[in-house]
C-alpha cells in the first residue's frame, strides 16, 4: 500500500473516531498538546503529610515505580503538590495509585504556590492510573483527595505531570477531556480562571455555591475552630491536646474539646474501647463515666492526660474523633442550618455554636440560642432574609456566651464569624482573615 493511501486509510479512521490527523498521518485526540514534555520528574514535592520518612512526596516525582508517597492513614482531605519551577502549559496530569487510592479528588494548579484554581474534580475513582487531560498554565500542580478509596490513606506511585515548558497555557480546561476508559474515575473539568483572576478571588455571587460538608469547606471550619479552640490553624494536631481550662467542665481535650464533664469524652473513649479492646484509655471507662456533669478529675488524675496524649498518634483514636465529633455536632449542626436554608457561614456558625454550647435544647444549648434567633427573625426557608437572621443568631449566641463566664470573650463571633457576615460572604470562600482572643488569623 502506497504512502498516500495510508494516509487517506488514517485521515478516515480519524474522522471516525473523533480524532484529528496531521499531514504526517500522527493522529492526535482533539486539544491534545502537539508535544508533551514530563515536567514533573526530580522536581520539589511537599504534601500535607506522610506516613513516615520512607514515604516523602519526593518519592512521587523521583521516575522510581519501586518508591511511593503515602499519607497518614484515615484522615481526610490530604494532599501532595509539585513545583515545575517555573510556569509552564499544563497539559495532561497522570496519577499511578498504589492500593490506598483516591476515590474523589481535586486537581488544581497555581501560579504563586498562594492561589489555587480547580481545574478537574474526579470522582469515582478506582485505584490503577487515573489520567486527566487539561489546558493549565502553571508552575504548581496539587492532587488535594476528599475521599480514600480504602481505610488507609492516600498513596501514589508516580505523579507526572506533562505540558510545554515556557509556553502559557489558556487558563482553561480543554474542551475536549480525553474520555475515561470503562471502570475508571469520571473526569469533570471545571473551566479554571484566567491568568489575571483566580477562583479565590471571584466574587461570591459567581464562585459556585458549596456547603460545609464538602471536604475543602469542611477543612476550613475546622480551621476556624481549632483557632478559638486552639489558638492555631492546624486542626489536625489537636488529637493530642488535653487540659483542665477552668470553665468547670473537667478535662477538654482532642480536635474540638471533648469534655470529661459533658459526657462527650466519654462517647470517644467507649467507642475507641469497641475499636479496640485493651487500649491504654479504656481503663478510664469507669471514672469517666463517674465524673460526668462535673469538674472533678477523681480517678483520672495522675496518668489520663499523658495515656490520652499517647493513644493521639494511634490512627483508630483518631478516627473516632472524628467519628464522634461528626455524629454529635458537625452533622447535627450543619443537617439543621440546611433546613433553615442557611449556606456555609450559616451552617458554620451553627457548628461552631454547638460544639462549645452542646446540642441541648436548653436557654445557653445550640437549641436555646436557635430559639432566641427565631424569636428575633426568621431564615430563608421561612421566607426571611438569610443575613438578618444570621445577625440575630449571632447576637443570641454573643449573649450565651456572656452568660458563662469561661466564655465571656466574643471574639470568635464579633471579630470573626461577623467579619464574614459583613463582608457578605455568605458562602465562606476564601480568602478569609479574622482575629480571636487578638490574635489575627488567615486562610488563602
């Protein structure tokens, strides 16, 4: 067969497929990049965690399939990201997963390492190798994982990202994704912004509406919590607190203050106990339950602060705080703020009100509060406005606090959380900056 024939037999094939063809008879999938280069390999890699020094996000990049990055175990969001050292067309991104894989996960790139646009939201994922086409221009590449596909982390083999070095991308997705083989994760583009924007700084009424219980605004409130709680941003590193900080409820202790003395610290250390049987807290068990709904330490003290110190680095203890954390106050709170048709500062406010309050519905309980809102204003599933209501639920939530005296400072509500509301920022997007107990803190 001549030469030309070939070429016409491919140009024909192509047609057929939904591919184009050059006049060399290279097929390419349409808004496939001509020539793609590996950008990624030997570049610098950070990631939110790992699971050991064997593990660094170095061994993504490195080109060894031998050599991985794994994140520590059962702690959702996580995330590993590359410097391509300088900014470049992003076009295509390939992920190997070891058996810990990323069953949802986000794709996002940057400019400054500061500023980060989605570009690809996957779902559905699998496990084996996930390869998302896009159009990008930029110099960081970040993998940010909202849901594990198993109960460990997230681990990956490889991440190669490809693209053209020195050539500026079109600041979109490409309009064509390549098509994701049967069985493997579904790839969504998102149009990302442009060079000049980012979708940190769109203004809330064109950022698209997410609540608390995705995984990035969920990281967010525990953020803004663990800085009242914590006078900190890393949530993550509260498995281990522990302290008696006088407002007469005992030991407040883990990611958002479980209490000896309100029968939440009691929920952690039973159901860890289930988990696992002959763990170093369970022999707590009784004097917890003895000191419930008060102050007292007795049978506690001297050994329970550094045993609840201890079992923090366990990964079981720490998904069962989690796991009550979610079922008493995060869930309820944010269930019941969707009901009231409040977006994410609404079922925020709602969340963090209960976490320090308790879901009672007495006059200072996260019920009580509600209750003096309602008596003020009404929320938007009632036909009132969303942001008078907020006012008025803050106002009431102020007064409770005032009414305590470990928790007469308002600043978690006046200087943060109102901060928010006056801004308008309804939707909780970042970038966010406020200050508690005078300290200034900022997210994005």
């Amino acid at each position: 067969m001549g030469g030309w024939e070939r070429r016409l037999k491919a140009l024909i094939a192509a047609v057929a497929l939904g591919v184009a063809a050059t006049s060399s008879g290279v097929l390419m999938f349409r808004g496939q990049a001509a020539a793609e280069t590996l950008l990624s390999r030997g570049k610098p890699a950070v990631a939110s965690s790992v699971e050991g020094p064997e593990f660094a996000a170095g061994h993504a990049v490195d080109g060894d399939n031998r050599t991985r990055w794994a994140s520590e175990e059962g702690v959702d969001p996580q995330w590993i990201q590359v410097d391509l050292g300088s900014v470049a067309r992003v076009t295509r991104v390939e992920i190997a997963w070891e058996v810990a894989y990323a069953r949802a996960f986000y794709l996002e790139t940057s400019t400054d390492g500061t500023t980060w646009t989605p570009v690809a939201t996957i779902t559905g994922g699998d496990g084996g190798l996930d390869r998302v086409r896009v159009d990008s221009r930029a110099r960081q590449v970040r993998i940010l994982g909202t849901e594990r596909g198993t109960a460990y982390g997230y681990s990956m083999w490889e991440l190669r990202v490809y693209g053209e070095p020195g050539v500026p991308g079109t600041g979109s997705t490409s309009s064509s994704p390549t098509p994701a083989p049967a069985g493997s994760a579904t790839v969504s583009a998102t149009p990302s912004a442009s060079p000049s924007a980012s979708a940190s700084a769109l203004p809330a009424s064109a950022a698209p509406r997410v609540d608390l219980s995705d995984a990035r605004k969920k990281d967010i409130a525990m953020q803004l919590v663990a800085s009242a709680e914590n006078s900190s941003l890393n949530w993550r590193a509260q498995y281990a607190y522990i302290e008696d900080i006088g407002d007469g409820r005992g030991y407040t202790a883990g990611i958002i203050g479980f209490c000896s003395g309100t029968g939440d610290m009691l929920d952690v250390v039973n159901r860890y106990t289930q988990r696992k049987p002959g763990n170093a807290l369970a022999k707590y068990l009784p004097a917890l339950r003895q000191v419930n709904g008060s102050a007292s330490h007795a049978g506690l003290d001297p050994g329970f602060t550094g045993d609840w110190k201890a079992a923090a680095a366990d990964p079981a203890f720490q998904r069962t705080q989690d796991e009550v954390r979610d079922g008493t106050y995060f869930n309820p709170a944010v269930g019941q703020a969707k009901r009231d048709g409040l977006r994410a500062l609404g079922q925020f406010a709602y969340y963090d009100a209960i976490v320090m309050h308790g879901p009672g519905s007495q006059r200072l309980a996260f019920g009580g509060i509600r209750a003096a809102a309602l008596a003020k204003a009404k929320p938007p599933a009632q036909g009132g406005d969303e942001t008078a209501f907020l006012h008025a639920f803050l106002d009431a939530r102020a007064a409770a606090m005032k009414a305590e005296p470990a928790h007469r400072d308002t600043s978690r509500v006046e200087t943060a959380q109102r901060v928010f509301l006056r801004a308008g920022n309804l939707d909780l997007n970042t970038p966010l900056a406020w200050s508690v107990y005078g300290e200034p803190y900022r997210i994005g």
